[in-house]
C-alpha cells in the first residue's frame, strides 16, 4: 500500500476516532490502540506547522501543549476528570456535525432516487460511523478518561498536571519515530 493510500485511509479514519485524548495508547492488553496511521494524520493536520509532511519535537511540544491548555478549562495548570470528559463529548459532537456534513454533500452529489432508508456506505440505517458516543465497534470503549489517567497520571492523584502531560506526549512521540531520525514522517509508518 502505497503512502497516499495509508494517507487518505487514515484521515477517514480520523474523522471517526481521532480524539486527541486517544492518541495515549496503552499496552496491548489493556484494550484497542489507535492505529499510528490515524494518529500520524491527526498530527499533521492539528500540529506540522510549516506543511512539511514531518512532525518534528518542537512542533509535536507545541501542539501538546496546545491541546492541554484546550483540555484545561478552569486553567489550574491540571486536567480532571471531568474536564477530559467535556473535551471528549465536544470532540465527539464535532465529529458527528463534521460527518453529517459529509454525508449530506455526498447525498447532494450523488442526486439519485435510493430510497430514504438505503445507506450507500453499506451501513445500517440510522447508524453512522460517528454515532457511537465513546465506543467502538462491539461496544468497547476506545480510549476514555481513565485509560489516558492511568497513563499520564503518574503521581495517581486523579489529575493529570502539565508536566506529566508533557511527559506523556514527549514518550508519545519517542514511540510513534520508529526509525529515531527525530521526526515523525511517513517512513514511521508501518507497511500494511
């Protein structure tokens, strides 16, 4: 698969499951990931400053700090709970206006006579892809509050501070440059 097809795969990916909160990804056996390929698109639309195709540490610092300052409503310098749950909904609400966008641009295209019901991506009427308020297929949860607290909460206070935060997203971005040239780019991206 070439790299414009893991490109557009992940940005349709994207729309569905890229919540920043997310992009934490715990070890295999406590639940699903999200897909590098995702991750990586999120990073280039939210975080490549200079549209370079490459997230470099400064850039990938920026836009961490960025999003905890997005996530920290109150602006105490930590993330709760429950902050992390209003920035979740209001991602998924984005999300979902974002795909009904979509749908209806496509449905206006498309100008055909399907009946109401018909859905032309072959899923069950009434059920989007969006449309699945913090879970995923076959009802487990992707993400959420405590998988990112369990994460970055290092000092397990039930808040995440700016610094753990930080630490999180810098562990974060050692892990997705695969190949250690001290950026993230494409090449990281695994061959499926």
């Amino acid at each position: 698969m070439n790299g414009k097809k893991i490109m557009l795969m992940g940005l349709s990916a994207a729309l569905v499951l890229g919540v920043a909160a997310e992009a934490f990804a715990a070890p295999r056996h406590h639940g699903p990931r999200m897909a590098p390929e995702v991750l990586f698109v999120r990073m280039l639309k939210q975080d490549d400053t200079n549209k370079d195709g490459r997230i470099t540490p400064e850039e990938a610092k920026a836009g961490a700090e960025k999003m905890f300052a997005a996530i920290d409503t109150n602006k105490d310098g930590v993330i709760t709970p429950g902050e992390m749950r209003a920035y979740r909904k209001a991602k998924r609400e984005e999300r979902k206006a974002e795909w009904e966008k979509m749908k209806a641009e496509r449905e206006t295209a498309q100008n055909d006579a399907a009946k109401p019901d018909d859905d032309k991506d072959g899923m069950k009427p009434g059920r989007h892809h969006g449309d699945h308020d913090g879970k995923g297929r076959h009802g487990m949860r992707w993400g959420g509050e405590g998988m990112i607290f369990r994460i970055a909460d290092t000092d397990e206070n039930g808040q995440i501070s700016k610094d753990e935060y930080m630490a999180a997203a810098d562990k974060l971005f050692k892990r997705m440059d695969r190949n250690k040239d001290g950026v993230i780019s494409i090449d990281d991206m695994p061959n499926r």
